[in-house]
C-alpha cells in the first residue's frame, strides 16, 4: 500500500517519506521536478537601449536566469510545446519592462525589483534584490524581456527545484553483547549519526548517509547496516517559481502525461501494423 508522510516542510522546501512505490516510480517523479515541470522564466529581450559596461547577451542571460512567480503562469499560458518556432499564437509570452538611467556622481544597481510587468502582474521576479547590472553616469538601459513557459531539460532557467534528491531510509542496529563502547564508530562517523552519551551509544537513523564507515571500523563486528525495503526519502528545495508541494504534484501529473504519451504513440504504431492491444 502506498502512503506518503510530510518528514519536513518550509517555505521553500519539502521533505517527504514515500512508502510502498517503487524506486523507478520514484526516481522518475526525482527527475521531473528538475526537468519536466513547467515555469515561466524570460526567454528573450529585446533592448531598445544599452549604453551600460555590459552587452546585450550578458543581461539576457542575467534576466533569464531570474526566478519568476510561476503558480499562477501555469494555468495562464500555453504549454512550452505550443509555443515553438518563429510565429507563435497569443497567450505564450509575458513581458517585463526595465529602464534605468546612471546618476551624476555615483554607480546604480539595477535589481531583479527594477523589472515592471506590462499586461500581468503576477508574472514578477520571485526576488526584488538580485542585481543585474550597474550603471555609471550618462549610461541607460531600456529594454523588454519576454517570458515563456518552458522545461528545465531545455534550459535550467525553467527548472522549478534546485534540488531533487531521493535517498534511501537506513536502519542501523547495534548489537549489544558484541558492542565494547570503544566509540570508534561516533569517532569516524562523518554525519554525527553515532555518539558516546552517558555510556551509552546513541544512533540517530536520520543523520546517516550509508556510507559504511562505522562498519568498517567496528572490529567486533557490532553493527548491522541496512535499509528500508520500498521506502525513500524525497527532498525537493525550490527555486522559488513553485511552491515545493506544487513541484511534487505536477512532477507526478507531468510524469503520468509522459507515460499517456507513450500509450498513444503505442497504439498508433501497433494498429498501424495491424496489431489489435
Ligand atoms: S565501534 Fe563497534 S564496538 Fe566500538 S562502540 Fe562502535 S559499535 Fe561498539
Ligand atoms: S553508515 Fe556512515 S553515516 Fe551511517 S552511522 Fe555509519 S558512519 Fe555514520
């Protein structure tokens, strides 16, 4: 039977326990998140004016990779499927406006912040204090950055999580009659998942990476090292764009899409071999 607990959840991050699903399903919802969930991230710009130290492309870039407010994008603008070659139908893009001038007499910082959404208010940067560039007097910059749903397998701008981990749940069992309290283990344990404590030893399951060093130094051979049989830990941390239950959710619904996918260019080719499912 599948469950899912909550082990850990913040503004930004979620940590859950998934049990009964198997490690394929698992992973493949690991690896949407990075690169199949959509978000809405500038694409292109078109600069009116750049009198600044830096080139075009430079800003391009720097706005490209600014995390926008994606939650809302989602449902507003057409897939990134729809909206490829050089005339695309209305409803892919957002704009941005940035226009900024140099003062007499000291250097301006232009921020993420500085951006003004023309038509779509809710298409603004996640962050108002990522600087972009700096102007020094008599310098300008005027431009329009349009943004579009896109997939972070395309381009990491578009990837929703910055981290997307999925690691197995240890089980450590120490054995009593053999164990001499040497401490050898919580001395060479890297995570701190062993410690000597009031001569006892104190194992903490949730600090330990497998790394079986603790095994390799007990020489009574007094710890077992295993782990959860169809349990994993998923750790996703956003970028922003998505809030992270939002991430999970639609790496599911863009993994259960793949697969229907799969189902449809399946039976178009069998039936057209005459192959009855
Ligand atoms: S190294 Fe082995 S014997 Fe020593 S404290 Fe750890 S478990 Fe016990
Ligand atoms: S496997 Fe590594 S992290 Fe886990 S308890 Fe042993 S030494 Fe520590």
């Amino acid at each position: 039977m599948v469950s899912v607990e909550v082990a850990e959840r913040g503004d930004l991050e979620i940590t859950l326990v998934l049990r009964g699903v198997p490690l394929e399903y698992a992973n493949a919802i690991r690896r949407a998140a990075m690169e199949e969930v959509p978000t809405i991230a500038i694409d292109y710009v078109v600069f009116y004016e750049n009198t600044s130290a830096l080139s075009d492309e430079i800003i391009a870039h720097r706005l490209a990779m600014v995390p926008l407010k994606s939650d809302s994008a989602l449902e507003r603008y057409r897939q990134p499927e729809d909206c490829r070659g050089d005339s695309p139908p209305d409803g892919c893009y957002a704009s941005l406006y940035l226009e900024a001038d140099g003062e007499p007499g000291r250097e301006v910082t232009v921020y993420s912040g500085d951006l003004r959404p023309q038509e779509d208010p809710e298409v603004v940067p996640v962050y108002s204090d990522i600087p972009i560039l700096k102007l020094g007097p008599r310098q300008r910059v005027s431009l329009e950055a349009r943004a579009r749903l896109g997939r972070g397998r395309e381009h990491i701008k578009w990837s929703p999580a910055v981290v997307s981990v999925l690691s197995y749940i240890p089980k450590i069992k120490v054995l009593a009659e053999r164990c001499t309290l040497c401490g050898l283990c919580a001395e060479n344990c890297p995570s701190k998942a062993l410690v000597i404590e009031s001569g006892r030893l104190r194992v903490d399951e949730d600090r330990c990476t497998l790394c079986r060093q603790c095994v390799k130094v007990c020489e009574p051979e007094a710890i077992e090292l295993d782990w959860r049989r169809d349990e994993y830990k998923l750790r996703v941390e956003s970028s922003g764009a998505l809030r992270p239950e939002r991430i999970v959710l639609e790496s599911v619904a863009q993994t259960k899409r793949k697969l229907l996918e799969l189902r449809r260019e399946l039976d178009r080719v069998f039936s057209s071999v005459g192959v009855s499912a």
